[in-house]
C-alpha cells in the first residue's frame, strides 16, 4: 500500500500553527511581521505565485504586500528599492520573484538583500551557512522554502526527521533552487547523498538504489515506476504541464505518479504536493526573520 502524502492537508495544519505564533507575538510585543514580494514585469505565471503568496500571508497575519514594478525598471533602481526594504524596520522578509528581465542580473539583486531578510534563502551567506551544514539548521538559518517543504513531508512520511540517518537519498536535479539545497538539507539529517543531473548516466539505477528520492528535474515522469525501490519514500518537486487526449492540459510530475502507486511507501501527487509547502515554508521564514530580529534586539 502506498501512502499518498497530503501535502495540502500537511501546509493548511503549518499555516494554523504559524497564524498561532504570530498572533500571540503580536499580542507580547506589537510586532507584525512585514514581507515585501517585488515583482518587476507582467510574467503570468509569476503573477499567480505572487499573489498567492500575499493572500497566504495575510491569511496568517503578516502584513504581505506586493510590490509591482515596470518592467523597464532599470537594475539600480531595483536595487534601490531594495535597499530601502533593507532599511526599513517594519520589514522582515524581502523576496525578489524570479525570473527578472534578461536586463537584470539576478544574483546581484539576490545578494543586494540583507542576508536576515533573505526569506527565499537563495543569498550567497545563507546558501553557504546551509552547505556547511554537519547537523540540522539553527533557527535563525533561512533555509531555501522548497526544500524545506520537501523536509517537512520526508517528517510527516518517516514519523520524524531521526529516520534520515544513514538513508540512501538521490536527489534529481542540481538548481541552486532546488537540488542543491535540498542536498544540504538531507546531509545535514545525515542521509547518504547522491546528486544526479542532466549529465548522469545510468540513472534508473541510480534511482533504484534510493530509499529516498527528491524529483526536482523539470521532465514530465522522467522516473518511472521500476526504478523505483520498493518502499522508497518519493518527494516529486516537479510542476510539469503537458497535453491530454481531449485537447486540454494537466500537470504532472516528474515521477510517473500511476506507476508508483502500490510499489514504493509513500509518494507526493502533483499538483497537491510540495507545492503548498512551499508556500507555507515562506510564511515560516518571515517568523523566523521577524523572530531573530527581535533576538538581536533583545526583546525574543
Ligand atoms: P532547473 O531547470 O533549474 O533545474 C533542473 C535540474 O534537473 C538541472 O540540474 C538539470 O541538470 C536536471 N535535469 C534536467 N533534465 C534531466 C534529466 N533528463 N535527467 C537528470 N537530470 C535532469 O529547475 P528547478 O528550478 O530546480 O525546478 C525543477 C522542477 O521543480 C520544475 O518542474 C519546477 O517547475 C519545479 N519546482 C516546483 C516548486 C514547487 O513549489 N513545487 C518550486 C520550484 C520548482
């Protein structure tokens, strides 16, 4: 029998703790937690995710707000306006969404943002604390959300983060989005970590050998049912759209989900996966920045 993890039901149950914490933060101190999300043009797809990201926010009781911008915005001035939110003490967490106009270098922009506000974790200081990692982050780490979302269903699926140790993990995909952090991410947890890519060969035996398989390679059910060990707990990070017989579109992973169903324990659908726990990992960070801020300034 292969479980099918919820992760809808597993982020709804994080935003309810979250919005929790955050009401009784705001009750001992009066402080809300800002996050500021630029966007800068009209990408369709980013405008979904932006705005889901505010609605969620606000859903918990951050005070999101959505900044958008001209896509003709020359780099210094979004650089500026970084810097600004830098300054300003009402701000906890900043996220530039992604991608920005071939006119903007994004890892300029991403390492413009103060390392503390940085609630994508995509700063070179954040990425670089997560890869030096020999044991699981401290708190004040802000850890890249997708793949902390992964990490908190491989909890939910394992009955707790111990049953990482010693695990044979591969994880498909080298992004520095993705793959990489959640590489970091699982030998921190003490996995035995293989990181496969474009360029690898054999990879269905390499599959098969995981007990733990992340999918993060943006190829509709790349792996397929028999490389897959029996009892594998599968994490399918990948939102792939593809056409149907009728004519319409639907998403699909990059894990084929009807071929894995009754071989391995337990696996994420697409969409309803690792998706809303992204989301619920960003409102996460912004707590977790608000929460250090107040550290630093003596009243956590
Ligand atoms: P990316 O394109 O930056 O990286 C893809 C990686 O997969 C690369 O390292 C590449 O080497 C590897 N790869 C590509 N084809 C391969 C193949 N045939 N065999 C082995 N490896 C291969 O993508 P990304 O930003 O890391 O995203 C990956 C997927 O995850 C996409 O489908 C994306 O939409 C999805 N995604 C989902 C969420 C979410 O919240 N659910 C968040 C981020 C990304």
């Amino acid at each position: 029998m292969t479980r099918i993890l919820d992760g809808k039901a597993l982020a709804a149950r994080l935003r309810a703790r979250l919005a929790d914490e955050i009401a009784a933060l705001r009750a001992r101190t009066g402080i809300v937690p800002g996050l500021r999300v630029l966007l800068v043009g009209e990408h369709p797809a980013s405008l979904v995710y932006v705005r889901t990201k505010e609605r969620a926010a606000r859903e918990v009781g951050i005070d999101g707000r959505v900044e958008r911008l001209p896509v003709e915005l020359p780099e210094a001035s979004l650089l500026e306006r970084v810097s600004a939110l830098n300054a300003d003490p009402t701000v906890h967490g900043i996220l530039v969404q992604l991608p920005l106009p071939p006119h903007i270098d994004p890892a300029r922009v991403l390492t413009a943002i103060d390392p503390a506000k940085d609630v994508d974790g995509f700063h070179p200081l954040n990425a670089g604390r997560l890869a030096q990692l020999s044991s699981p982050p401290p708190a004040d780490l802000l850890v890249p959300c997708t793949p902390r979302g992964c990490l908190l269903l491989l909890e939910e699926a394992l009955g707790g983060l111990e049953a990482l140790r010693g695990k044979r993990a591969l994880v498909l995909g080298r992004s520095t989005v993705v793959g990489r952090p959640m590489a970091a991410l699982l030998l921190a947890h003490d996995c035995t970590v293989t990181i496969a890519h474009s360029r690898t060969r054999e990879l269905a035996h390499e599959c098969r050998r995981a007990e733990i398989l992340v999918a993060a390679a943006g190829r509709p059910e790349l792996v397929r049912g028999d490389w897959l060990a029996p009892d594998a707990v599968v994490i399918d990070v990948g939102i792939n759209r593809v056409p149907t017989a009728e004519g319409g579109s639907r998403l699909v992973g990059d894990v084929a989900f009807d071929e894995a169903l009754g071989r391995v324990a337990a696996i994420t659908p697409v969409p309803g996966g690792v998706g809303p726990m992204t989301v619920a990992c960003l409102l996460e960070n912004t707590l977790r920045a608000c929460r250090a801020r107040l550290a630093v300034e003596g009243r956590g």
